[in-house]
C-alpha cells in the first residue's frame, strides 16, 4: 500500500469541510498518516512546482516530497520512477484538485496496473456537485471509494490476525 497525497488546491477549492482555500493537510489526515507512519506505508506528498518555497517553509513534516506535474502527476517521470521503485500493488490518493490532478493520477495508476482507492472524505474539488460527477467517473473506471475511518478500521483488524 502506498498513501499519494496530492495537494494541488487553490483558493477557489472547496476543503472537505466546505469552505474555500487551502486545507491544512498536516490535520486533515492525522489519524491516517501517523498510523502509515508506524506502519512503514510510504507517503508520497504532491506538489505543483511553484509550491516549491512555500512546502520548505511548511511544517507538514511527514511523507517524502514530490514537485511533479499539476494537471495529471503520473505524466512526470520522477513520480512515475518513484512509484516504481516501491513497488506497491495499491495506491491511496487523497487531496484536493479532485477534478484534475486527482482523478487523473487514479485512471493513469489503473491504466499503469495498480489497484487505486479514493480516500474520499481526505479528497475534494471546487463543488459538491462536481466531486460527485468525478467520482462517478472514478467508480466506473475502476477506483474503489473508502474512507479513512474504513480505512484505518480494516488496517487495525488486518494487523490483529
């Protein structure tokens, strides 16, 4: 299992919890990241190049940094190296531009042979009612939705056997 986070939101970006502007990511995903950190699941954080100065000054310190690609990531050869090189069946993708980056980075992983699941609650668009279309799309293609209670829950029983 692999976690992609991609942050590629704007101030016109709607966050999970329905306001716009950037969400604090380093929150939002808690729960889940520090259990992929205890865990040893590679997290992967996502960038456009432009964020460059301002991820350096950020204090989101978990995951291994990546400047790739905005419209489509999977479309840059470094992440597509990377990806490579952890050797991963199942790739998580969360974060924002769900309409873009996001839905894009699911169809190339699945055209690419991985297994892709849409942390859906850590993911959002610039509307509601665009998200759903997205991932309706997603679904028809192949991505399995989860959330990140579901997700955490099912890692823990997996774990107990």
């Amino acid at each position: 299992m692999l976690l992609m986070d991609l942050d590629f939101t704007s101030n016109n970006m709607r966050g999970p919890d329905g306001n716009r502007g950037q969400a604090n990511h380093a929150l939002q995903h808690a729960p889940l990241v520090a259990w992929a950190a205890d865990h040893d699941v590679p997290i992967l954080r996502l960038y456009p190049p432009e964020a460059r100065k301002a991820v350096q000054r950020s204090t989101a310190a978990y995951g291994e940094t990546i400047f790739c690609s905005q419209f489509n990531p999977l479309d840059d050869p470094k992440l597509r190296a990377r990806l490579a090189d952890l050797r991963r069946p199942r790739l998580l993708v969360a974060g924002g531009a769900l309409e873009t980056a996001l839905a894009f980075s699911a169809l190339s992983a699945l055209e690419l042979g991985y297994d892709v699941y849409l942390v859906r609650d850590l993911s959002w668009g610039s509307s509601e009612a665009l998200a759903d279309i997205v991932v309706a799309r997603l679904l028809q293609a192949g991505v399995v939705p989860i959330i990140a209670p579901q997700l955490l829950c099912e890692w823990q029983r997996d774990e107990r056997r």
